[in-house]
C-alpha cells in the first residue's frame, strides 16, 4: 500500500497515508506515480498508494492512481495502475493506528451489503501500525456525511468513527479526536469517481481498502489549511498535513512520505532531484510557463504527464 505521512491523524494518499496513534508510521505498499524518470519508480510518494497517518498527523488522503489514504504519523491519493497519465514519477502514502479488530464481513469499500445490519465497512491499520492496509466491518455510530464534524475512537486508522456508512473521518486531530467526514468513492476499481462536484477520487494501490473524495488544492498557490500542504496525488494534488518539523523536508533532503516535505515542495525520485542522496528527494514547484527554478542544474518539468487538474505545475529537476 502507499504511503502519506501528516501532522494530524487522518491524510495520506497520494504516496502512503498515516493515520493517528502512537506508534512510528509504517508504509503500506500502494503508490502513486509522478513525473519522475522513466516512470518505473515508486516513492513513498509514487505510483498508486495508500495514506498513513501518525499520533501528529491528519487524515487527509492521497494515492496511487486515483486514490488517497490517511496515517496518524503523517494524506492518503488511485486504485488503478497511476503510471499512465504521469510523468516518470512516482509517489506514495501512510497512515498509522492501533486499532481494534473488526468482526470479518467485508472486502471492499466499493460495495455495499456486506455487513451486517448496523455495521459499515471501514478501513483500518489491522497490525496497530499508522497505514489503513485491511477492511472490516464496524458498528455504525453515527450519521456524519461528507464535509461533516466527527469524531473517532482511539485513533484516525482505528476504523471506528461517527460518520455515516460509505464515509469515514479524515484529517483527525490526534488531541482531540475530531475530523470531517470525506465519502468513499464509488464504481468499480478499474472505474472510480466521486459523485460531489469538484471532488477527485484519491486512491491507493487497493482501492478496495482507500479511496476518498477529496478536493483538490494548487500545488503553486499552496491554498491549504495552516499546517498543510499541497501534494501530488493520483494525477491530482491534496492537502495534507506536513509530516516534517520546520527545518526539515527542504529543497533536496531525503523524504520517505508523499506530505514529508514543506509546503512548496514535492516528494520526487531521487534520480530526478539535484543532489539528491537518497531514492526521493524534495524538490520545488514551479509553472511551466514562467520556470524558474534556483538551482541552476534544475529545470521546470511537469508533475504530470497528463492531468486536467493545475497542469501548469511542474518541479524543478533534471535528467536522469
């Protein structure tokens, strides 16, 4: 599954999501794909992935292809393969929680029926790490719909919260417990969307476990809640809450999760960031049609390969 780290329990999609608890985030294997070399790579901000998030974290999501995920240690973004429609790229996302087990009964959070009576199919971290990775079916506590309040129950990857069925609660406060109901999207694996208009489907590698509705955000504007960033997911960018303390997860430092750099700046393949050491990198964002980048090594190239949401965006980098 993918990974996505954030500050508040509950976002994590793109690349790996991390939800609430209090334990290090751990990665899910889902990715999500950027413009990144020769497409092949996966960060954990790549290809199609889960979110994660850890006890400082939000919910949000962003994964793979079009899905997303959250992690209480760090956004969430595709179900279907994201390396088509992307540049060479790739990123994923976490969440993290210590859950308690649901009762078996579902597979998928794309269909309905499956549980029993006053319960609703939930994702959820089923080996107390910070990465929704399973389904289960939990007892229904409230009736909270899209852009709602609610609330959960240990943490955001617990998979016990008052949202209504097809909802779940995102972008968690680990103090607090509280968040906003984001729907689940609909259709089928191969075919996502989100039936709220202006709303893209964040999916991660298993869209069956985590794929949310979720507005997208400027990844030149940064126009996120404080705290927050703009990140690339599923050809698409989220917010999410910056996994990283100030000073780090600046222009060229080593990043494992999709939120995992400052607002500003993307989770790259390494090969494509100047100076990068490790296999993802930072790197700035920039607009194609006026790139500028500092670094002179660096040139403006595009996050996406194809994508209808800001295709102007692009990062600085170079070759590889």
């Amino acid at each position: 599954m993918n990974r996505y780290r954030q500050n508040r329990c509950g976002y994590m999609l793109a690349l790996l999501l991390v939800g609430c608890g209090g334990q290090p985030a751990t990665t899910s294997e889902a990715t999500a794909t950027n413009s990144s070399g020769d497409g092949s790579g996966t960060a954990t901000a790549g290809e199609s992935s889960t979110t994660s998030q850890t006890s400082e974290a939000t919910n949000t999501g962003t994964m793979g292809e079009g899905t997303s995920s959250e992690t209480s240690d760090s956004s969430e973004t595709g179900g279907s393969d994201s390396t088509a429609g992307t540049t060479e790229g790739s990123t994923t996302i976490d969440f993290v929680s210590n859950p308690d087990m649901g009762e078996p009964g579902c597979t998928s959070i794309l269909l309905e029926g499956e549980c029993p009576e006053g319960q609703k199919c939930m994702p959820y971290a089923n080996d107390g790490g910070s990465a929704w990775n399973a389904v289960e079916c939990f007892d229904i506590m409230g009736d909270g719909m899209a852009e709602e309040p609610c609330s959960v129950v240990d943490n955001g990857v617990s998979g016990m919260d008052t949202c209504a069925p097809g909802h779940m609660c995102w972008n968690v406060d680990p103090e607090t417990l509280m968040g906003e109901c984001v729907a689940f999207c609909k259709g089928t694996t191969e075919n996502l969307y989100c039936e709220q208009e202006g709303y893209e489907c964040i999916a991660a590698s298993e869209p069956d476990v985590l794929a949310l509705c979720l507005f997208p955000c400027s990844p030149i504007l940064q126009d996120c809640q404080e705290g927050e960033g703009c990140y690339p997911a599923n050809n698409s960018y989220s917010c999410a809450p910056v996994s990283v303390a100030e000073g780090e997860g600046l222009a060229g430092d080593p990043c494992e999760f999709i939120n995992g750099c400052q607002p500003g700046l993307a989770c790259m393949q390494g090969q494509l960031v100047p100076d990068c050491m490790s296999e993802y990198c930072c790197a700035p964002f920039c607009e194609l049609d006026n790139p500028a980048c500092e670094n002179p090594e660096a040139t403006c190239r595009p996050v996406w390969e194809q994508s209808q949401v800001w295709p102007n965006a692009g990062f600085c980098g170079v070759m590889p």
